[in-house]
C-alpha cells in the first residue's frame, strides 16, 4: 500500500495549477445519462472516484471516450477532456461493488429515473463520516411521483410513465439530494420547485451544463430553483470549474509553511469564506492582476506566526465542511487558541488523534474542536481516515520537525491530482513510496 514521506520545514514557493472540481464533475458524469446525445466535458480531474463514477456509468452502457479531435493531436488545454455518450443504456442497476466506493453514485438515481422510468441503485459508501442518509434524495423522488422501496440494501424506484413536477421543500440543505433532484426534475412533466436547495458552486456548474444541454432551469445560484420539464435533453459541452477545496488546501499550505504561492486557474470568489478566515489568522489572499481567464490567486503570510481564529462549518456560502480538517491543522501551530465547530457532518473528528501525534494540542467537546496552537509540530507516522483527513496530515507534515510519513493515501488519490509532484514542484521534500 502506497504512503508519502515528508521531511518538513520549508517555505513553499511556486506556482500551483488548480484542477477541475471533482465535486462538479461527479454530477456532470452522471448528467450524461439524462440524454441520447452526446455530452463532452472538459477539465476533468484524474481521480480515483472520477474513475469509480466512470466505471459506473460504462456498466449503465455509457460510452467514454476522448473526442476526435483531441485523440488526433489537438490539445484540450488544462485537464482531460471526455465525451460521454448514453445512446443506450444497457442497465438500469448500479451494483454494490461499484457504489460501495464512493456515495455520490447515488447520484446516478435521478437521471436513470428520469430517462428510463426505473432506477436500481446500491446504497452507497464512501468516507465514515456520518451516516449521511439518503432520504432527502429518496423523499424527493416519491414527491416527484415515484415509487421508491428499499429492498435488499437497494434503492428501487419506478415511474413507469415519467416523473411530475412537484414542489419539493428541503428541511435541511443538501448538496447530493439537490443535485440529484435537478436532475430529475429535468425531464419531469411540469413545474418543480426546490425550496431551500444547495447553492455550492458545483450545483450552480450542473445547472449551467443542463441548460446547455437544453433543461429550463431558473433562480440558478439561489436556494430556489425552479426547472420546466423538457421531453428530452441534447448534445452539450460543458468545462467544469476549478475545484475550490483543492484551492483551499493549497492556500492553507502556503499559510502554514510561511511560503508564497501562486494558484493558477482559481477563483476567489468560490472560497470567499476560506479567504476571510485565513485574512483574521494573518494571511494575504489576493487576486493576481495577470490571471487570465480563468484567474489566479496570490498567497503570503504577512509577518510571524499565524493568529487563532475560531471557525464554525456551514453550508455554502459559509465555510465548507471539506477544508475543516485543513484549517484545524494550521491552528494547530497557530498562536493562541481556536474554536472549530463542526456542523455538517458528526464523527469529522477522526484525524484529531493523528494530529495528536504529530504534537497538536487538541481537545474535542461535542461538534466543537479547541485547538491550542502549539510552537511547532514533531513528525511521526500517522493514518488517513478519510480523504479531507488525509491531507490535513499532510499540511502538518509540512511544516513538522522531522520526517512524517502518511498512511493509507488512497483516500487522497480519491480528491487531490497528483498532490506529491505540486507540492515537490513548490519546494515540499515529499515523495511517494509504492508498495
């Protein structure tokens, strides 16, 4: 089994290049299954729940392939570019040796019901983070006018003659149960409503996709999203956003090493919150004036050592959930003590007791975290329990007295391209060992 090996201590400088969002592309993947005419993506990241969701969708009867005139020589610029055709879906049932992997293949449910009249979907796994139950999704389907059971460890829902419009109320924000519902409700006969939705990015990059597609969506980027069925959806192209986690990852890098980065292909924008948190800790988070396009971002540390700042997880536009395990591994050495409060996911705690080992002083009561910072962090070898854990040993190892080595990297390959050569390339001694 693979483990990385860092010898910290040194400021990182360079330049990073954001990839593709693997939270928008997981949705965008299984949007694909919504219409018989093709849909190209580009930017994709090459992660491992990327090709979880792509082994999936070829066992549904997807065809992915590189487009022709990529295959030919012509460059498709930042990331992978796929086409993705579902002409024909050969299954209706997505089996529990795929979806086990990884829980946004439930998102598969939506589109297969929508498009087939039936769905046949494992009820998945992923990260023990929670129980992360899917009773939104399934709610919603049932208000959506299918008969939804659970059999056997399966979701089976049916809607023989299609789904309709209905208006759905979320009693608590959810990003999946959204995404998967707006999907649906692409091709349901009617008027959908969904009050109190997800507003994360990455829906917002599904809705724009679908509309391309030929989906009537309105109120894109609020928590009410209003969507007039259509009877089919067509061919489209669609880049996906830059991945903001894997921008605040690297922004909390730079942060904790004392370094100077620059981010190459993020937005600001999208991790607003995690700006404001790192700007009261004592960090300069900047756009820079030459970012072309698709932007870039310039990060510092202003002078001496990082200030405690308390941090509370909310749905977005709040701080998100998927960098708390980052920000507690820099108040780790921050000065003064910090309150981190989780209110997303129960049992996020996991890597405290490995940043325990690494010298963190940590304390957890309840959902809340109290962090007091510590003048340095000694290396040791630690455990990944899930993907946002892994990588929050990772920054620790970075700037740990000695040599760290992080176990069980395969949750990091689930979400971070490449993690060990970016950093490498911005002066981190890291290196992966195989085996």
């Amino acid at each position: 089994m693979d483990r990385i090996v860092i010898r910290g201590g040194v400021p990182l400088a360079g330049t990073v290049t954001i990839g593709g969002a693997k939270n928008a592309a997981l949705p965008l993947l299984a949007a694909s299954l919504l219409s018989a005419e093709p849909l190209v993506l580009a930017n994709i990241p090459d992660l491992a729940d990327i090709t979880t969701m792509a082994n999936l969708l070829v066992q549904h009867g997807v065809a992915i392939t590189i487009p022709a005139e990529l295959a030919s020589g012509a460059r498709g610029g930042r990331g992978r570019v796929l086409e993705l055709s579902a002409r024909h879906i050969t299954s209706t049932t997505a089996p529990y040796d795929l979806v086990r992997k990884m829980r946004a293949s439930v998102l598969v449910l939506g589109p297969l019901v929508a498009r087939c009249g039936r769905g046949r979907v494992s009820l998945p796994g992923g990260c023990a983070i929670g129980t992360r139950p899917v009773d939104l999704h399934i709610e919603g389907l049932r208000r959506l006018g299918a008969e939804v059971e659970l059999n056997e460890g399966y979701i089976e829902a049916r809607a023989p003659k299609g789904l309709r419009g209905a208006e759905i109320v979320f009693p608590c924000v959810s990003v999946g149960a959204t995404e998967n519902l707006l999907m649906a409700a692409t091709l349901a006969a009617g008027e959908t409503v969904l009050i109190n939705a997800a507003r994360e990015p990455e829906i917002t990059d599904l809705a724009h996709c679908l509309v391309a597609m030929g989906a009537r969506i309105e109120g894109i980027g609020s928590d009410r999203l209003t969507i007039r069925g259509v009877t089919s959806l067509h061919a489209a192209r669609h880049r996906v956003i830059p991945d903001r986690i894997e921008t605040g990852t690297y922004m909390m890098a730079a942060a904790a090493t004392g370094g100077e980065v620059r981010l190459e292909g993020a937005r600001l924008d999208h991790v607003e919150a995690v700006r404001r948190i790192l700007d009261a800790a004592g960090v300069c988070v900047t756009e820079a004036a030459d970012g072309g396009p698709e932007g870039a971002i310039l990060v510092r540390r202003r002078n001496g050592r990082l200030a405690g700042v308390d941090v509370m997880t909310e749905p977005y536009p709040g701080f998100p959930t998927d960098m708390q395990a980052q920000i507690m591994a820099l108040m780790a050495i921050a000065e003064g003590a910090s309150m981190i409060t989780e209110t997303i996911f129960e049992n996020r705690f996991m890597h405290v007791p490995e940043l325990a080992r690494m010298g963190a002083n940590i304390t957890v009561h309840g959902a809340s975290a109290l962090v007091r910072g510590v003048p340095r962090l000694t290396g040791a070898p630690v455990m990944a329990t899930d993907l946002r854990a892994s990588v929050s040993l990772v920054l620790a190892g970075l700037v740990a007295d000695g040599e760290t080595t992080v176990n069980r990297v395969y949750h990091l390959d689930r979400g971070y391209e490449r993690i060990e050569d970016k950093l490498s390339a911005c002066g981190a001694r890291i290196e992966r060992l195989r085996g």
